[in-house]
C-alpha cells in the first residue's frame, strides 16, 4: 500500500508555464519535504514543513514555491519552468522522532 | 555544516560477491544513519538505520554498523544478487535541523 503518492509520475511541460506536482501522505507525519534530482546526482533538498512552518533552503530558486494545507498534503509549485529545472522531484515524509524519511515514487517533470 | 562521502562508483561485481560500500559522515553532536536505495526510475527506498553508535541496521542480507569512532557507516552483503543492482545512498539524519543529507550515491551493478 502506498504511503507517500506523487502525482503524476511524469509530467511534460512547456518552457515558463507554471506547473504544480502533488504529493500526499497517509502516514500522518508532521515533516514532508521536497528534494530535487538531477541524473546520477544525490537528491537536493529544496524545502521542508514542519507542522505548518516552513523552511526554505537558502540555495533553493525563488521559482520554487510550496505549499501544504493539510497534514496529508503538499505541492511543489514552479512558476516558470526553465530547461534548468527538468529532473526528477521526490517527495519525503518524516516523523520527527525516528526521523526515517519515507519517499513517494517521485515525478519526472520534462521542459520542453 | 553536516556532510556524508560515499566511495565513487559503479561498483561492479559478479552474482554471490561480497560487497562494500563505505560511507563516513562529518556531524555535529548525535545523527542518525541511512542507507537508501534507488532502482532506475523510482524514489528511494529506506533500506536500514541505525540511531546511536554501534548499532547494527539490517534488512535483506544488507548489514551496516554505525562506527562513532571512524565516524563510518559502511553497507555490507555477503552474497549480492542481480536485483541488487541499484544506487544506494547512505545519509545522515541530524534531528535538531530536521533534514535528511545525502552523499553522492554509488551505482551498484551485479552481474550473473
């Protein structure tokens, strides 16, 4: 069964239109994050909610922006997809105690 | 700031060789470690942990021991499969900044 979804699995889009990814969670955990993969690199955290607060990393492009309005929830908004930003997007969940982190199958966002 | 460096690879081994693959971490006060693996096209798996030193994760003939004084956390099997071959990434978990970091991956190929 799974735990973390990400929809859709692939996703094409045009050069500097805004595309959404989704993901959501039946874990009912408190962190969820969003890492972005670049082939046969290690993933790159972009941002992570806790609760409700949320964490930017400082490197991450203001074209970047998410939002979470439930526990179960989380989006990854690109406002203006560069050919820079095609790479594979996983989403992770996290209870903050045990602290494993738990991936959905990530979205493979193509720029065309 | 916090850091993980696996060993570069392919590693490439025939069907029922051992393996290793080492990872060390440079971290403040206490981490957990993570080894994830990655199969082509899909999100990573959790595939052991560990939360202090000289614990012992293991999953599926995967073992590794986390090592404070080496600051190591090296993934051992004693007889690799085929469907072993995959990306594993070993990362560290410092709960006071509540974000996974990964090192760099090593690809993993088994042949028969």
């Amino acid at each position: 069964d799974a735990m973390v979804i990400q929809n859709p699995r692939y996703q094409v889009t045009q050069f500097g239109k805004p595309v959404t990814l989704s993901c959501s969670q039946t874990l009912n955990h408190n962190v969820m994050y969003w890492y972005q993969q670049k082939s046969s690199q290690a993933p790159k955290l972009l941002f992570h909610y806790y609760d409700k607060d949320f964490n930017n990393e400082a490197d991450t492009p203001d074209n970047f922006q998410s939002r979470r309005p439930n526990t179960s929830f989380c989006f990854l908004d690109i406002r203006s997809p560069g050919l820079g930003d095609a790479a594979m997007y996983l989403c992770a969940t996290s209870r903050e105690t045990s602290g494993a982190a738990f991936f959905g199958q990530g979205t493979r966002l193509t720029v065309v | 700031g916090d850091s993980v460096t696996q060993m570069e690879g392919p590693v490439t081994l025939s069907e029922e060789a051992f393996l290793t693959i080492n990872c060390t971490y440079t971290a403040t006060g206490y981490p957990s470690l993570f080894w994830y693996v990655q199969y082509p096209g899909e999100g990573l798996q959790l595939l052991l942990k560990a939360t202090k030193a000289d614990d012992k994760g293991s999953n599926k003939g995967f073992e590794a021991t986390y090592r404070k004084e080496t600051t190591s956390f090296h993934l051992e099997k004693g007889s690799v499969q085929v469907s072993d071959s995959a990306v594993y990434f070993c990362a560290l978990l410092n709960t006071g900044f509540q974000k996974l970091v990964f090192g760099t991956g090593t690809r993993l190929l088994v042949s028969p």
